[in-house]
C-alpha cells in the first residue's frame, strides 16, 4: 500500500512534539476528533471525523501546507510570519503565548530602535526581524542561529537578540533587557490556499466546533442560593450575557440562580454577591458554548 495516499478528506499537520503538541491535541479532542498514535506514529487518523494528522515538526509545516501535503496546520504566528507563504489563515487559537522581541544587555544604553543602528543581531528569525528593521531604516546585521539566541551577546557573538519571550525570566537570567516587542504570537490554525468544495464543508464544521470551545474557554457557569427578596439585587450584581435563570429551592423563600460569567468576572463580584444574601456558591467551567 502507498504510504503517502490520502485515505481522507483532510489533512492536518500538528507540532510531533513540543510546547503546541499537547494544547493542539487537547483542543482537537474538546471538538470531538480524537487520534490513537501508537508507536508515536507520523501520521494517524481521527475517529469519528474524517480526518488525518501528520506530526512534523513545526518549521516544516508552513511549507507542507502550502505545497499541498497537508491541507491545514497548526503553528505559533511567529512560525508561520517567519517567511511570506501562500496559505490562508483561518483561526487564532488561544494558546502558545509569546511575543518575538529584541533584547539588549542591560549595561546598554537604550532610546529607541535607533539605538540599534550597526548593531549585530543574533536571531532564529530573520524574515520577521528584517522586515521590523528595513521598516524604520536602519541597518543592523543579522546573525541567524538556530538556538541558544540568549547567550549570544554573553559569548561576544551579538550585540542584541531578538527571540521568544513569555516570561522574561531567560532574558532576566542571561543579563538582557527586553526593548522592543516586533510581534505577538498564538497558535492559529490555517488552509492552503484552495481547498475543495467537500474540504471546505468539512473545515467550516471543523471551526464551528472550535469555536464553541474557544469560547467556553473564556466563560464560567455560577449558581448560588438566594433569598428570593434579594434576587433582584443579584440579578442585577451578575453581568451575565441575558438574566440569570431563577428556580425555586425546596426550602420556602429560596431559589437557585445560574448565570454565565467570565473567568475574570468571578473574584470582582463575589463580595457584592455575599453582601446580597446570595450562598452556596459555585464556579464551574464550560466544555462548549454555542452563542
Ligand atoms: P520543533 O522541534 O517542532 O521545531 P521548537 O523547538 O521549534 O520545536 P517549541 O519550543 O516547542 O518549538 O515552541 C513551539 C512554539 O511555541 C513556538 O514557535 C511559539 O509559537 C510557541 N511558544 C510559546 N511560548 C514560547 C516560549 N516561551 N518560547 C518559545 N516558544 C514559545
Ligand atoms: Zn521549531
């Protein structure tokens, strides 16, 4: 049998292993595609949609996917901006973080990108950075080097960097100030350029589904008990998306209210809630939402 025939309609490239490899997978399975690899097999299909991964690692898979091996990937923005590709972006993602900055030594002084004019910049991400600096004129030379980018000035090898920071604390353990950020990344999935009629239906199903749990990400479900005398004064503490549901509580003169809030929303509320008279409180996450 060849090994490279398509035995289904799509075909999904995802990091084989590294920071996206498990966030990629987790969202594939809340959409309701999950994958057995045995052996950690390069290629695997989904069950229940008609689908088949390829784990590659995450450079290569802006280029499978603009010649046509894969029809959709997953990668950090910063992978796929890195060179200019003939693929469509389809659908930030959420997760895989970062921002693509340039670091100086903290003994340097610093104004503004100027202040980088001659400077030699170590870099796994030339395209991106070029870009940033031919934008404001200046000249500086690029030293591109696969890893390792934040000990270059320590070793003499560059005068600046520019590479991925979440934290900051390599730059900070590595004497480096972070001075100008030139991107913001997150994991986004997206197409080659032409897909088929069938390829299309069945990404747009692919995104609703994505979507629905991209959102429920974002979202808690809250009950509490509360005097029915007070509901009103919850009802209007809680910045639900439409007014809570209100249910009666076998014990007289209560009730339960539910409502939908965001992550964040949950620890600014809760005092106002308590002083109202509202009890028994629970937080509880959303596995989909469709709005
Ligand atoms: P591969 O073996 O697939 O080439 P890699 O070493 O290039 O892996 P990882 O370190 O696994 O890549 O990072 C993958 C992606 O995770 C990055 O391209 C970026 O989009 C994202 N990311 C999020 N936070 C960070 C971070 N602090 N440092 C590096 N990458 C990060
Ligand atoms: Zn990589």
């Amino acid at each position: 049998m060849n090994e490279n025939k398509r035995t289904t309609t799509l075909r999904l490239a995802v990091q084989k292993s590294g920071r996206l490899s498990d966030a990629s997978m987790d969202l594939l399975a809340a959409c309701g595609i999950k994958v057995s690899r045995p052996d950690r097999k390069l290629r695997a299909v989904a069950d229940h949609f008609d689908m088949e991964l390829l784990f590659l690692r995450d450079d290569d898979i802006p280029g499978y996917v603009e010649d046509g091996v894969a029809d959709l990937g997953i990668v950090g923005e910063n992978v796929l901006y890195e060179r200019e590709r003939d693929v469509k972006v389809v659908q930030k993602l959420g997760f895989g973080r970062c921002r693509l900055s340039i670091a100086v030594p903290n003994a340097m002084p610093y104004e503004g990108p100027e202040s980088l004019m001659d400077a030699h910049i170590a870099t796994s991400y030339p395209g991106l950075l070029g870009r940033y600096l031919e934008e404001r004129g200046i000249r500086a030379s690029i030293h591109e080097i696969s890893g390792s980018v934040e000990i270059a000035p320590g070793i003499g090898l560059a005068t600046a960097i520019c590479d991925l920071v979440s934290s900051g604390s390599t730059l900070i353990s590595n004497g480096l100030q972070e001075v100008e950020v030139i991107l913001r990344s997150e994991a986004v999935l997206f197409s080659t350029a032409t897909l088929t009629a069938e390829q299309e239906a069945l990404l747009a199903a692919l995104t609703f589904r994505i979507k629905s749990v991209l959102t429920a990400r974002k979202y808690r479900y809250i009950l509490m008990n509360v005097p029915n005398a007070a509901i009103d004064e919850v009802a209007a503490i809680l910045p639900g998306m439409k007014s809570p549901t209100v249910m009666p509580l076998a014990e007289e003169g209560w009730s339960s209210v539910h409502s939908v809030i965001t992550d964040d929303q949950f620890w600014d509320i809760i005092d106002q809630l308590k002083a109202a008279g509202a009890e028994g409180m629970l937080v509880t996450p959303i596995e989909k939402m469709v709005l």
